[in-house]
C-alpha cells in the first residue's frame, strides 16, 4: 500500500504537471519545444486551475473533500484534452534528445557537471531539511485541511474553530499541498519536505534553463557555463534569510519561496519572449497563468503583478511602437486585479 502511495505521489508531481504543458506549448515555436518548457508550463497551468477552482470554495466555507473531487476531475479532463492535442510534441522531444548526441564533448561535460550539483542540491534538500519557521503556519494550515475538511477555518497554531482567514483565503498554497496529500495518502509534511522540496527545485532550475536558452539562443554551446554559474550562486546565495536563493535552497514549498523561486523568474521568461517581434500564443497562455500564479504564491501578488506588468507593458509598448500590444499585454494581469477588488471586498 505504502508503494502505491509513493508511486501516486510520484505521478501527482512528474508525469502530470510534464503533460498538462502539452496545451500551450503547441503553440510556443520551435526553441520553445522542449522537455524542460513543458514541465515548467504544466506546473503553471495547474496552479492557474487550482486558483480559480479553489478560491471560490474557501470563501464560501465549503469542505475540503468537495474541493478535491471537483480540482481532481477538472485536472483528469484538462489533462485528457492536453494529452491529445500534444500527440505531435513528441516528435520534437525525440529531436531534442537525438541533438545530445551533436553536441562537443565539452558541452557534454559541462551539462553533467551542472546535472550533478543539481542532484547533489536536490538531495541535501531532503537529506538535511531545514525546517523553517514558517512552517509552523504553511504546513499546519495543509494538515489541518487534510484531517479537518475545512478551509482556513481552524487557526493554525491551535487547531480551534476560527473565522475564515481572509488575508490567506486568495493564496492557498498549502491547500493545493493538501490536494496532493489527500490523492496520494502521504502526510502532507512529507509531501512538502520530502518531495516539493527536491522537484521544485528542479522545477525552478527548468525555468532558468528557458531563460538560458532565450539569452543565449545563439550561443548554445555556452548554455552549461550559463547554468552552472546559476546552480553555484543559489549554492552560495545564503547571506541572509531573505534572499532569493534561501527562499529556494530551505522553503521551495512555502508560498513566499514558490514565489521568489518559480513565479518571478518565470514571469521574467514570459516578459522577454513577449518582447520579440512575434509572440506565439503559447506565450500569452503561460504568461497569463504566471500572473495567477502568483496569486496562489502569496497575496502581495495583488501590488506587484500589475506593477511589474504596467512597467513592461510600457516598455515593450515602446518599443514595439504598439499601444495595443501594451494594452494587451496589462490586460493579462486583469484577473489578479479582479481578485485583489474581491479580496478588499470581503477582508
């Protein structure tokens, strides 16, 4: 039992996410069909699905269990349509992997240097896990979902009957937590420790290598160095509790980490693509489910979103001589606006 568990588990956080990337990068070109593009896209469609799914039930104080079943059969279906429309990715993918072996053998090098100091961090993450303080409220919050069936209904340090938790109602990572731990059977501790911890790290270093791949789409043979010298910064980046790299390297699973970590980078990686002269649509989709994204990360979502989006949109405005394309582009963030009026509404 405790294998099939695992393995669920497994599943909840690997293969689903890597398929339900399928939808919007069909419609991303051909540098953007990749392995690593797809796991990163999937994630953020399901933390898209889960925020618009979720935030209506807690504010009408539903249990948890209808939460689950209705996320869970939006996700099997989305996932079923993903997994049709991308049958013809995998032609792609295979060319990927056909290239590896073009490559110099000093590029080989250098990406097996990177993929052992990413797996030497994946598993001191798990090894040596650092039990932040703030788990006193992230992981309460999923367990007492879990056991309870309620949602920010008990308070977390006690466990007592509360009103409904408003200022964390709009950002229910630790619910999305619970989800996997309730499908799955695994305590939602472990859950969080012991396998968010090593996958969205490697979640988070598939956004860079995009990132890398855009940068340096010309230089590709430097793309290794370029994430080699990443994986060593987050390495050595702990000067403080409140740098990026902390965030990353101790509390990936916490909404703060998830959004310094995952969000930001990847809302930088939508933000230099959709300043190119041709944008795919595979492009909106993802940049549209970062900016939601953030919103299930933390609730400071609702000032920074449209403040990074109106300043880029002004800038590519600019640049690209196109209003429209501006207006468009602030457009995107119109749903984490919409949420930020019903959070002043209901607080």
């Amino acid at each position: 039992m405790e294998i099939i568990r695992w393995g669920i588990l497994l599943v909840l956080v690997l293969p689903v996410p890597f398929f339900l990337g399928f939808i919007p990068v069909k419609h991303m070109n051909r540098l953007q069909k990749t392995p690593a593009m797809t796991y990163v896209c999937g994630w953020f469609v399901s933390f898209f699905l889960f925020e618009l799914t979720a935030v209506p039930f807690i504010l009408l104080e539903q249990s948890f269990t209808v939460l689950v079943a209705v996320y869970t059969c939006i996700i099997a279906v989305v996932l079923a349509v993903s997994l049709w429309q991308g049958r013809h990715l995998w032609k792609c993918y295979f060319e990927d992997l056909q290239g590896i072996r073009d490559m110099p053998g000093a590029v080989k090098l250098g990406w097996a240097v990177f993929f052992l100091i990413v797996l030497f961090q994946m598993a001191y993450a798990v090894l040596y896990e650092y039990y932040d303080g703030d788990d006193s409220y992230y992981i309460a919050v999923a367990v007492l979902t879990d056991k309870f069936d309620t949602m920010y209904l008990r308070d977390a340090y006690s466990g007592y009957i509360y009103p409904l938790d408003v200022r964390h109602a709009f950002s229910p990572t630790p619910i999305y937590q619970a989800w996997i731990a309730r499908l799955s059977g695994i305590a939602p501790a472990v859950v969080a420790h012991s396998v968010l911890a090593p996958v969205w790290l490697m979640f988070m270093y598939c956004i860079y290598g995009q990132i890398g791949s855009r940068l340096l789409w010309n230089r590709k043979n430097y793309k290794p160095v370029f994430m080699i010298l990443i994986a060593v910064w987050f390495m050595y980046g702990n000067i403080s509790l409140y740098t990026a790299e902390t965030f990353a390297m101790t509390r990936t699973w916490q909404g703060k980490g998830m959004m310094a970590g995952m969000v930001i980078p990847a809302l930088f990686l939508s933000l230099i693509y959709l300043a190119e002269e041709s944008v795919s649509q595979g492009m909106w989709m993802l940049f549209i489910c970062v900016c939601m994204s953030a919103v299930l990360a933390t609730s400071i979502s609702f000032m920074l979103i449209p403040t990074i989006t109106g300043m880029a949109s002004v800038m590519i405005g600019l640049k690209k001589k196109s209003v429209r394309f501006a207006a468009e582009l602030f457009l995107c963030c119109t749903p984490c606006m919409l949420l930020a009026v019903c959070y002043m509404i209901v607080r």
